[in-house]
C-alpha cells in the first residue's frame, strides 16, 4: 500500500473538494503543489467551495506552525458495487471500484456509462450522472429508476452490468429472490452479533370519517403486513454488511489499549479446551470472519475457542496494535480521521474488506433469509489484490 505523510494528506483533501478526486494520489498532490501559492483563488471554482476553503485554510495552519484538528475524509469507491464484488470475489467487478488495480483511481461509473453508450445508437448519450443514478439503484433492486432512464434501452444498460459486475449482478438476484411472501419481518445477525431487523411495510390508505365536521378524508399510513412480493432484501442486507465493515473500523482503529493487550495474551496462554457451542465459535464456523467486539468472552473464555479462530485473532490484535488509537469519523461510505493516521485507516479499511472477501458472511446471511444451509458459488480469491489495492477508500 502506498504510504503518504500528513502534508501530503492534506494536500489530496484539499484536491477532493476541489473536484479532483477520481485522479491518481500523486496528480492530486502535484495539483496542489503547482497551485500552492494561489489556492485561496480557486475557492469559488471549487466543487464544494466550504470544505475547499476549510482543507485550504488547515494547509496553511500547518505550514505556519500551528496545530491543527483537521480531518482528511476519505470516500469508498461505488460502496455498494464495491462490497458485493468483493464478497463474490468478483475479479472483473472488484477492478472497477479501486480494490484491483494498485496503480489507478478507476471511475467504475465513468467505466459503466462508456460501456453503454458504446452499446446504444450513435444519437443516443447516457451522461454519467443519469447511469450513475441508474446503477445504484439497480444493484438494490430497483427497475423503475432504470427504467426511467433508458427508457426501451434498458435491457443494454442491464447487459453491461451481467457483463462487467457478473458476482455483483448475480448476488443482487440472489438476495431479491429471497423474500418471502408470508413473512412480516426479514432479519439476521452479522458476525459481531448484531441482528438486522427489517420488518415489511406498506402504505395504505383508509378512508376515515370526522363527524364533527362532515368530512371523511383519506389517511395514509405504513402496516406491517405480507407482501407477495418485495425488492428491499438486496439493499438491507448489503447495507447491514456495509455498516458492520464501518463497526469493524471504528474498533480497530479507535481501540482500547489495555483491552485488546489483555485478550491477546490470553489467547497466546490459553490451553485447549475447545467446546462448540461457544458462541464466539458459532459465529466463526458459520461466518469465518474473526471478530473483536466481545474482548470479555474472548480474555475469559479463550481456553474453548477454535485454533483457527485464535490465530486470526492474534493476527488481528498484532495489526490493531501496531498503531496507537485514533478517532474515526464515519458518514455511510465517507471515513475521516486526523491526516497523521490516514495510512492506518486506509489500511484497516482495505484489511478488513479482503477478509470479508474471503469469509462465508454473505453465505451466512443468505441461509438465515432462506432457511437453509448452502453455499454461494464464486470467484477465486481476490483478497491478495485487495490487500495490495490503494484506492479502496480515497
């Protein structure tokens, strides 16, 4: 992974608001550089002209020997298109949303609307916003809004997606032809336990009647209630795995010091006493992600854990405590944190990410929506590309 110094960070902040965020570190740094003297002046050309001024105002703290609170934000790429290619180890899908190729900042909507245009008829021309508008919503479930934009092309818009995000396409029908008909509610748990918890609503109106006034209006209102049919169940539980990557974050990066240097140590001391039923252990043979919410049942009852699970743990900790804790700030996809630990923030995010990867986490929440036990068929692994990737999050 490429290493940057907190200037440097700065200096890639400051080109993201300015607009230049889908080039390469080093031209956003360069950009900077060039401009170094003028950069108030670009303010008002400035995509978003507040935060611009803020990067800007921060880069000259610094440079005049002040301190500075300051955090670098920095954006995943296409997060929802980029969680489900990973988690079907999709090489093809995976390379359009950073986590492939280590030497470029790929635009995968860019990507996606030359594909389609290159498809349709010479007088037509999809700009990006609109197939960017048309693929997020795609991939959790919606055909309206395609529909809407492509018009009777639609069906070229929905090739290109088979064609270039093949495991991202096929787990987004997967998830949708999970819902059940008869159910009120669709849940389930992710590997640090937390239970996502979705119940089935619906608008209907009701005519009620006012005496008083002699007036009998339409309500509206949302039940709970079946539905034959729904979309949702793609969207909830992509974003449950989204918002468990953050959890995971957060807890790597802003930890307990004395906490985790405890767990660890028990870990290396235990002897084994291995029992199944440990719910650390559950968690892990159905998910085969290692996790580090529950530090008290993993220092008090290291003795029972599985030894595949104690190595990854240790491995965890050996990372997390290579660094000293930080703050993390996170809004959905958009993680910020002081320019000095920008480094290990893109490094936990890319680290956690590859082994998502390669866990069964997506299987696991797939059982639990169909009521059975089977398995995803996927890609070969890809974690390796994914660890070595520089533009997961930038």
């Amino acid at each position: 992974m490429k290493q940057f110094n907190p200037m440097q960070y700065l200096a890639i902040d400051i080109a993201n608001h300015y607009g230049l965020d889908k080039l390469n570190y080093e031209d956003r740094i360069n950009w900077v550089k060039t401009n170094e003297k003028y950069l108030e002046d670009f303010q008002d050309q400035a995509e978003e002209p507040i935060l611009y001024y803020k990067a800007v105002k921060a880069l000259r703290d610094v440079q005049s020997g002040k301190p500075t609170g300051h955090t670098v934000a920095l954006d995943a790429s296409n997060s929802g298109l980029q969680i489900m290619s990973a988690l079907m180890r999709c090489k093809k899908g995976a390379s359009l949303t950073g986590i492939i190729d280590p030497d470029n900042r790929v635009d995968g909507y860019t990507l996606i609307t030359e594909r389609v245009n290159a498809k349709l008829d010479n007088d037509l021309n999809i700009p990006r916003k609109k197939a960017k508008e048309a693929t997020m919503t795609a991939f959790y479930g919606s055909t309206a809004v395609p529909e809407r934009i492509f018009g009777d092309n639609v069906d070229v818009f929905y090739e290109v997606l088979e064609e270039e995000c093949a495991g991202a396409w096929e787990l987004n029908q997967i998830l949708i032809q999970s819902w059940n008909k008869k159910a009120l509610s669709h849940s389930w748990y992710l590997p640090d336990g937390h239970y996502a918890y979705c119940p089935v609503m619906e608008t209907v109106a009701k005519r009620v009647t006012l005496s008083d006034w002699d007036y009998t209006p339409v309500m509206e209102y949302k039940e709970n209630m079946a539905l034959k049919f729904g979309l949702s169940n793609s969207a909830n539980a992509i974003h449950s795995i989204d918002g468990y990557l953050l959890r995971t974050l957060i807890r790597r990066c802003n930890y307990k010091p004395k906490l985790i240097k405890n767990a660890r140590q028990a870990v290396i001391d235990s002897t084994d006493e291995f029992k199944a039923d440990n719910v650390l252990n559950k968690r892990w043979f159905k998910t085969k992600m290692a996790d580090i919410t529950d530090l008290e049942t993993i220092t008090n009852k290291a003795n029972e854990l599985d030894k595949e699970l104690k190595d990854e743990l240790v491995r965890i900790f050996d990372m997390v405590l290579s660094h000293e804790p930080f703050d993390v700030i996170c809004i959905h996809d958009s993680f910020a944190t002081h320019p000095s630990h920008c480094n290990q923030l893109r490094f936990h995010y890319k680290e956690i990410l590859a082994e998502l990867s390669d866990s069964t986490v997506i299987d696991d929440i797939c059982n639990q929506l169909y009521g059975d036990v089977d398995t995803i068929e996927k890609g070969e692994s890809i974690s390796q590309y994914i660890r070595n990737s520089n533009y997961a999050i930038s």
